[in-house]
C-alpha cells in the first residue's frame, strides 16, 4: 500500500505542474499505463533497413539499453512511435523515468484539464476534398476489378488552424474522457510536436512468452437509439462485404505469426466490439512465442502494417497508396507504445488521432476498400473516424 501511494503522489506532482505532459510520452490500456519524465536517448534510426531487416534497428535498441542501465537506469523503456512506413525515421527515445500506474488514476489527474477552454479553430481544409477522395476510391475500386490486387485502405486528412497553440494536455484530458476504453498516447515530437490519440486497436502486447493481437477491419456508424445501434451491429456482423474485408486481415496476420509461435489461436468468426463512434469488427489472435529474444517491438514490426492499415497483398497495396494519396502518411497510419529491456511491451495502430504543431492540428483517417466499397460511403465512414478527435475539440 505505501508503494502504491508513493506512485500515486509521483503522479499527482508530475501531472499537476504547470507543464504538464508537455515533453511527456503518456500510453494507456487496460494492462499497463504509464507516464514518462525526461529524455535519456532520442532514437530515431528505422526499424527496418534497405534490406527489410530490423537486425541493425535492434543491435542499436540493445545499446542504448546497455547505456541506459550503465548510467543508473533500471529497468529501461523505448517508447514514442513508428511510422506508416518502417524504413523511415522513427520517433522513439528512451525516458530518464518511468510512472506505472492505472489508467483510471492517470485519467482522474488529467480530470481538472478537461474543464479549461481550448483555443478556437480558425478553419478547416479536408485533403483531398470530398470529389478527390471518392475519385480515388473508384480507381482502387477498378484496380481491384483488374484482379491487381484484394484490398487497399485509403486515408484522407482534415487540417485546422487554430487562432493560439493548442494545450495537448487539455485535448489529451478530453480524447481520454470521451473514449475511456481506447489506449491513450501522447507522444512528444521533435519542434515541440504531438502525436496524441486514442486508437482502438491493439497491434501486439507481449508478456513473457505470450503475446495477443486485436485487429479490427469492418465498421458502422453507432446510433443514438439502442434498438437502432444494436441493429447496425447485427447488421455489420452479416455483412458479406466487412466480413471479407476482416477476414484478409485475419489471413495475411496469422501467416505472419505463425512462423514465429508455438501456438497460435485464431478465432474462425470475428466478434463485435465498440468505440464511442463506432461498431467495429475484431478478432482477437493470441499465441506463445517460439523464441523468448524476441521483443515486443520486433514482433510488432513484424506485423506492421496490416492489411487493416495498408492492404492485400501488401506491397501492391503500397504502392497504389502511394499513386493515389496526395500526402505522405509519416506517422499517421504507424504503431505508437513501449517495450522494456526484457522484451515486454504493447503497440497499438496510430489511428483515432492528431499532430499539433503550434496553430496547425492534423487529422487522419482511413477505410478499407474492397470491390463492393461505395465511394460515398466510404467518405462517410472516414467523416464518423475523424469525429472522434473533433469531438475533443466541442465539433462534430
């Protein structure tokens, strides 16, 4: 009970100082939550290499893990991000000090931000706008009916300017309140950046030997009335089109993670899980590791990106995303959490989110296409994605 106590008042004076979680790399889930204070090591080499290997990536993540204890560290962590596209820079360092503590409490400190105003939003410019997106889904739509490949996802963003520098610990207090039961990140960047959300969606935990994966490809609209709500979720669960986009995810997964697991468990029929916005389709996969060297952000690595983010097959799916998107994903669409020096550790997709940068705020969103996708449809399913992080803002 003392230990206890003493985290939690650690965490109440970290939270209550005026900075707050400015230069602050903050992660939560129903496992693990933690708060991070200072910056040991900025690491910012790729994951991977010209060769699409991460040996050179995880020699130097054993070094500085080596420096880190060397200097008095216990314990040490990497935490930050990875991007869409792993043979990019990351934006990982490892922290002088780790908080671990529960999300409840970590959310209960943030609680008096939620009450302070945010500065007001200027304007808002969708890229592409709405003609230019919906073209784009029809020319993955007639790639796929050339047989070039099964699947693409297709991302747009929503950039607003606001009249004064946004407070990431406010939007961050408000993103936790109003999607509890998502992970939470907030991930300083380099230039006095943030990377913060609230994805729903677990790209890998590893504990010990044992790691899990969550999913999701499939969604609908939740609506207001219960009867209605529970409607569209039965209905979503039916679908012949989500199914099949769900289950090329599911597929192109347990091809990966078999190889490197003694056991592997996969669900033969996806489940129904919600957000605050959305009915979504999930399957959770679980296994035991075969090699225990194998740290939680390898793994992760392994599987990133999934069809759920880039497509099937997925170099092909790359490459259209690259040809029709008029932006490059960087961050967006990566995998956000921590690994510790034993190999333990969680990666959740860098969806549901938004980069600030001084009065400039980014939003990203993205759908799964498949050749019975509706162009129209799918504009609208990225507009409910984007409103959870609109929604933090007071907009819908």
């Amino acid at each position: 009970m003392v230990e206890i106590t003493a985290v939690e008042n650690i965490l109440h004076r970290k939270i209550q100082q005026q900075s707050a979680l400015n230069e602050r790399f903050l992660f939560t889930s129903p496992e693990t939550s933690l708060l991070t204070d200072g910056c040991f090591k900025r690491i910012t080499q790729p994951l991977l290499d010209s060769e699409g290997s991460q040996d050179a990536f995880q020699q130097t993540l054993r070094e500085q893990f080596r420096l880190a204890r060397a200097v008095g560290i216990k314990d040490p962590l990497v935490v930050g991000a990875i991007p869409f596209d792993s043979h990019q820079q990351t934006a990982l360092f490892i922290p002088q000090q780790v908080i671990r503590t529960d999300r409840n409490q970590l959310a209960t400190e943030l609680m008096p931000y939620q009450q302070m105003p945010l500065t007001p939003i200027i304007s808002q410019q969708p890229h592409p706008d709405k003609p230019q997106f919906m073209a784009m889904v029809n020319d993955a739509i007639a790639a796929m009916n050339r047989g070039e490949l099964d699947k693409v996802v297709l991302s747009r963003l929503l950039k607003l300017t606001t009249q004064d520098s946004i407070n990431s610990t406010t939007l961050m207090s408000r993103i936790m309140a109003q999607n509890p039961d998502n992970y939470h990140f907030h991930v300083p960047l380099t230039n006095n950046e943030v990377l913060l959300g609230a994805s729903p969606e677990l790209l890998l935990r590893k504990q010990k030997n044992q790691f899990s994966s969550r999913p999701l490809a499939g969604s609908a609209k939740r609506q207001a009335d219960s009867d209605e709500d529970h409607r569209v979720g039965q209905c979503l669960l039916a679908s012949t089109k989500d199914r099949h986009e769900h289950q090329l995810v599911i597929d192109a997964m347990a091809k990966v993670l078999g190889p490197v697991a003694d056991h592997l468990q996969v669900p033969q029929s996806p489940e129904l899980v919600t957000t605050s916005q959305l009915w979504h389709l999930a399957t959770t996969v679980q296994g035991t590791i075969n090699n225990a060297e194998e740290n939680a952000l390898a793994l992760a690595g392994l599987l990133h990106p999934t069809p759920a983010l880039s497509g099937y097959p997925h170099q092909l799916a790359c490459r259209l995303i690259q040809q029709l998107e008029p932006f490059p994903r960087e961050l967006f669409g990566g995998m956000v959490g921590w690994c510790d020096d034993k190999g333990n550790g969680e990666w959740v997709v860098t969806i549901r989110c938004a980069q600030l940068s001084q009065q400039q705020v980014t939003l990203f969103a993205g759908a799964g296409i498949v050749p019975a996708s509706d162009p129209l449809s799918e504009w609208q399913e990225t507009g409910t994605k984007l409103s959870t992080m609109l929604k933090a803002f007071g907009l819908h």
